[in-house]
C-alpha cells in the first residue's frame, strides 16, 4: 500500500459530478488517476486496461457526486476499502 495516500485528491474524487470519468486510487503511488470513460483514444484505452487490471489490488473506486465531501467522508472512504 501506498505510504502517503492523497486526502486531497480522494476528498475531489469524491465531489466530481462529470459522468464521463471516474476516479480511482493507486495504491502504488496514494494518488488518485482520472480515468476518461468515454475518450476512444489508445492512451484512454490503455488507461482503462491498465486500471480494470489491477482493480482491486493495485486501484480503488472512488464514487464521485457527493457534495462538498468533508475530512470525515474521506476517511469513511478510506475505511469502507480497508485502507484505514
């Protein structure tokens, strides 16, 4: 797991309302990659693949459309995947 995940990042992750993208966690790095669901390019393809790889162990989910996510939702979060 990563050493330092990114509050941060999870806390937007969590406010994003754009249905095109999703949101997920490395757990390699404790950043959160933005993953374009509906570009038909071969980096987004690539991005795709790689993420539904290693859902799971290596990426997270992160649901988006929460409004205004606080500290507390962030680690509700984090505790629903088992990283807290």
């Amino acid at each position: 797991m990563a050493a330092n995940i990114n509050r941060e990042q999870i806390r937007a992750a969590l406010a994003e309302t754009d249905p095109a993208v999703s949101f997920y966690l490395d757990l390699n790095s404790g950043e959160v990659l933005r993953v374009p669901d509906t570009d038909p390019s071969a980096e987004a393809e690539a991005l795709r693949n790689q993420v539904m790889e290693g859902y799971g162990d290596r990426f997270r989910y992160i649901p988006g459309g929460k409004a205004s996510p606080t500290d507390a939702d962030v680690q509700e979060w984090l505790e629903a995947e088992g990283l807290a």
